[in-house]
C-alpha cells in the first residue's frame, strides 16, 4: 500500500519492483487481489495488464491504520500509544516537539477530545 500511495497507481510487476526483497510475482498478484477484495485498492485494464490504484486518500488510510493499531496493541489508549512512541525513540523529544505536543493536547482538550 505504501508503494501505491507513493506512485498512485502501479502494475504488479511495478510493486514488485518497488519493494525491498519482494516476494514472487505471483504472490504479489494475489496480494493485490485481496487487498482488491477488502475494498483497499481497484484496478484498471491497460491492454492486457492491470493498473492498481488505492482506493482510500493516504490520510485517510494512515488514520485508520493508526486507530487499528492504538485499539489492537494498546487497548485504544492514545495516550498509552504515544508514550510508546516517545519511549521508542531514542533521543527522546526536542523542545520543538515537546511543545507541538502540548499545544495538540491542548487544543484536544478545548475540543472535548
């Protein structure tokens, strides 16, 4: 999905291609397919090939895949999810981002979120 959000549209020889140690041809065929089928990307005939395009904007499919992962790996804790995110990064945060932070959780707040 990345790689198809990145060009907007690809063959599966194109995602093959684009991806780091890809799996076989095939196997990205029937990925495509599936994702086809769970409604995540369509395609289209160019002669005899098929043209894959995401369904969904990159924005929207990044906030769904986000709210999967906070409700699937922290119990959907936002807080919880952004503690990990902080713990994981080494240097931990600037004051640049310490203060973004505090001002979105602020401006969550005035929102009643």
């Amino acid at each position: 999905m990345d790689f198809l959000h990145a060009r907007r549209s690809a063959t599966a020889s194109e995602v093959r291609a684009g991806i780091a140690e890809p799996p076989s041809y095939s196997a990205v065929r029937a990925l495509l397919r599936i994702l086809e089928r769970k409604g995540h990307v369509r395609h289209r005939s160019d002669g005899a090939r098929y043209v894959y395009e995401p369904v969904q904007a990159r924005t929207a499919a990044r906030r769904s895949a986000l709210r999967h992962l906070v409700d699937t790996f922290f119990d959907g804790s936002a807080a919880d999810a952004v503690a990990a995110l902080i713990r994981l990064s080494g240097d931990g945060l600037d004051d640049e981002e310490a203060a973004r932070l505090s001002a979105l959780i602020e401006q969550a707040k005035k929102e009643g979120r």
